[in-house]
C-alpha cells in the first residue's frame, strides 16, 4: 500500500507483509532466507561497564613488582635443581682412618637430593655428633657442589678395662665412649675394675667412684715425678693408686695410696700430694699408706722391695 504525504513517496510496510520473507535465489542455485529487518524503534543496549575487583586493583597497581618476584623466583627454583648447584662431593676432615666406612655410610642416609640447605647440614652434624667417640662436628661449604665435614673426635684420657680384658675409654670430661681406633693410647692412666666394681658402659659420664678414680688420675697426671699410674676399683678394696715416683737419675719408687669416702676426696688428694712430695727414701719405707682419713694416715712398713704392679 503506497501512500503520498506531503509530495513524498512513502512505502509503509504493514504487519501483514512485515513477517513474510520471500527466499531470494543465490548464483550458486540454493535459496537462502533474508534476516528479517529490525523493528523500528529498537535500539541495541549498551554494556554496561562492570566494577573491577578491588583484587584485580591490587594485581594492576603492583604488576610489575609481581613480574620481578615471578622471574626471581623461576631463577632460584632453576639453579636450585640445578645439578651444579647440588652436592657432588663430601669431604669429611679429621675422622680416624678405622672410622670412615661407617661414618660415609652414616651420611649416605641423611643426603637427599635435592639437598634442603636450610636443614640437612645441621641433621648431619646432629647424627654424626650421636657418635660416642665424636666430640664435635661442623659443617663446612667449599665451593659450588662441594662441602667439608670437620669431625673432632675425643681423646682418650684414661682406659677402663674389667677382669675379662674388656675397655672402654673415658675423656677428660668423665665422658665414656669406645674409641674407632682399636689402640688409642691414654692421656693419663688405667683404670682397673675389679670383678665386684659396677661396670660403666659407653655413651654416659661417670659417676661416683668411676668419677673419684678419674680426678685422681688427673690429679697425678700433672705431676713429673709419677710414672705407669694406676687406679683400681673393688666393692670390697675401694680406690687404690699404684704408681711410679722417680725425681732425676734415682731408682723410681712403686707407691700405694689407699682411699676411702669418694666424698671426701677433695682432702684426700691434698694428703696424696703432701705424701708424694716427700723423699724418696722414706716413700721406699713403706708397703702403702691409708689415706682415707685426712691428717690421720695409716702407715704399713715395707717388709721386702717392691709394689704391686
């Protein structure tokens, strides 16, 4: 229906003809349906722009300080496993040839790969350091891959062997522990356990008359003229020194002190150097001396030469 208004030609579309399309033939022979046309008046909404996070703020404000963490932290992981930065080699210092074997195989269970620098060397030292005989140990780095192990073991102050021939070794701090050395030589003395003594074993400090015997070794040990000293421990006998007095080119003198309270030593070992600072000739009188009341010693008169050894 055509329609002339104001010397204008219109075409008005009613409702009728708006909704039927005519198929429209396309050059390759098929027939295709055109859209159908936009009502008038429609008007295509705008998006609205929607509110960004206060999280996605924080990511745009700090971007460029999270590129950086991201590539650092890529960085350390890649030289964290990489295989030049992982241990290669353990040097272990200061450890007795006889102990190697067992304290390499030690380690090996405590290495992992990768290796957690922050606590692994320190559970190293800990196991190692759970070793009797091993007084110190300190982890050391040497290099790209390379670290060092510095074992300080403990010295030998004085052997403690029983009836049986079996010993054990305590060190200057009453420490008992068993040597990886099958022959350590003692700084001090011997120690002999009679077959009534309490035994000790290995991995304590000692105590009672064990602790007596070791501060009277230590108490002779500093002095020149005392040769092959030697304490022995019974139940029955209590603490006894023997031992070996010998002043320039003279004959050396076989001594025996006898003890008795192990709480009373401090006084006893006052009256032992007091007795040991005397002459030789009258050390040769006697067979031994009872010290075990201070100020007051008992004396036996030597009968023939010599001591017990």
């Amino acid at each position: 229906m055509r329609l002339r208004e104001r010397g204008t030609r219109v075409r008005i579309r009613s409702q009728a003809t708006a909704s039927r399309l005519a198929p429209v033939l396309e050059p390759t022979g098929r027939f295709s349906m055109p859209a159908p046309a936009r009502a008038a008046g429609h008007r295509r909404s705008k998006r609205r722009a929607g509110r960004v996070s206060p999280f996605g703020r924080w990511i745009g404000r700090n971007a460029e300080p999270l590129l950086w963490a991201t590539v650092l932290g890529a960085l350390a992981l890649s030289l964290w496993f990489s295989p030049r930065t992982q241990l290669t080699h353990l040097e272990v210092v200061g450890a007795p040839w006889e102990a190697r074997a067992g304290l390499y195989a030690l380690l090996q269970t405590h290495l992992r790969r990768p290796m957690p620098l922050h606590d692994s060397p320190r559970q190293v030292e800990r196991a190692v350091q759970a070793l009797d005989w091993v007084r110190q140990a300190r982890w050391q780095a040497a290099g790209v891959g390379r670290a060092r192990l510095l074992v300080v073991p403990r010295v030998p102050f004085a052997e403690i062997r029983d009836e049986n021939g079996a010993r054990i070794f305590a060190d200057a701090t009453g420490f008992l522990f068993a040597p990886p050395n099958p022959n350590p030589r003692p700084t001090s003395g011997l120690i002999r356990l009679a077959q009534d003594s309490t035994r000790r074993w290995n991995g304590r400090y000692a105590e009672g008359e064990m602790r007596a015997a070791l501060e009277i070794l230590r108490a002779v040990s500093h002095r020149a003229d005392v040769r092959r000293p030697r304490v022995h421990l019974s139940r029955t006998n209590g603490i006894r020194l023997y031992a070996e007095v010998q002043r320039g080119a003279e004959t050396p003198v076989a001594v025996q002190l006898r003890f008795g309270d192990a709480n009373a030593l401090e006084r006893q070992l006052a009256t032992m150097h007091r007795l040991l600072e005397m002459p030789l000739s009258e050390l040769r009188q006697w067979e031994y001396v009872d010290i075990s009341t201070p100020d007051a010693e008992a004396v036996k008169p030597r009968a023939t030469t010599g001591g017990e050894q």
